[in-house]
C-alpha cells in the first residue's frame, strides 16, 4: 500500500504561481512512476506531468514551460510547481504513484487539491 498526501491547492489569480506537494507513505525509490494528473468539471482526468525513479520527468504540452514537476528523495515527496497559471489550470490535482511488480501494476491515489484560478 501507499497512501498519498497533498497539499498547496488554493485560489490563486490568473498568472499567478503555486506549488503542489504530495507526500508519500513509501519510498520513492521504489515506487516506479510518480505522476500528477487534475480533473476539470465535466472533464476526463487527465496526465499532467511524471517523473520516473530515476528522475526524468515529462509534462503534458499544455502545461510545458509553466508547470514543473521535481521530487526530493530524502522527504519521499513530489512537488508540482505551477507558474503562469491560466483559468483553464483550474481542475482538482491527484497525485499518483504508479507501482510495476511480479503481480502487476497498482495505481494509488490521493485524495486530490483543488486548484482555482481566477481571471
């Protein structure tokens, strides 16, 4: 099991920054994928930025060079910083650790962060 804890949603004016934190219960060493994902009102979730166990990480086009996701080891928590923010950044936030075993894949969640961006 891993259980997820996020925080730093909020409301924040359009071109505004925030950054996300999610705090993990395992160690990000062995958790394979750590990923970002938000869901807008009547809209499917959908991937926002990852980051690997070895540090690379990718972000959706509409969020590239605004939105960086970076992880710090040591405190097992992944952050989402959120420059420039627009109206359509307003969605709730899900942090996801994606786990490959000899069983399979598991997905966790957490409970998600609302983020509000006001024009």
């Amino acid at each position: 099991q891993v259980q997820l804890v996020e925080s730093g949603g909020g409301l924040v004016q359009a071109g505004g920054s925030l950054r996300l934190s999610c705090a993990s219960s395992r160690s990000l060493f062995n958790i394979d994928v750590m990923g970002w994902y938000r869901q807008a009102p009547g809209k499917q979730r959908e991937l926002v930025a990852g980051i690997d166990r070895g540090g690379s990480a990718n972000h959706a086009d509409s969020v590239k060079g605004r939105f960086t996701v970076s992880r710090d080891n040591a405190k097992n928590t992944v952050y989402l910083q959120m420059n420039s923010l627009k109206s359509e950044d307003t969605a709730v936030y899900y942090c996801n650790a994606h786990v490959i075993g000899v069983m399979g894949v598991r997905d966790y969640w957490g409970q998600g962060t609302q983020v509000t961006v006001s024009s």
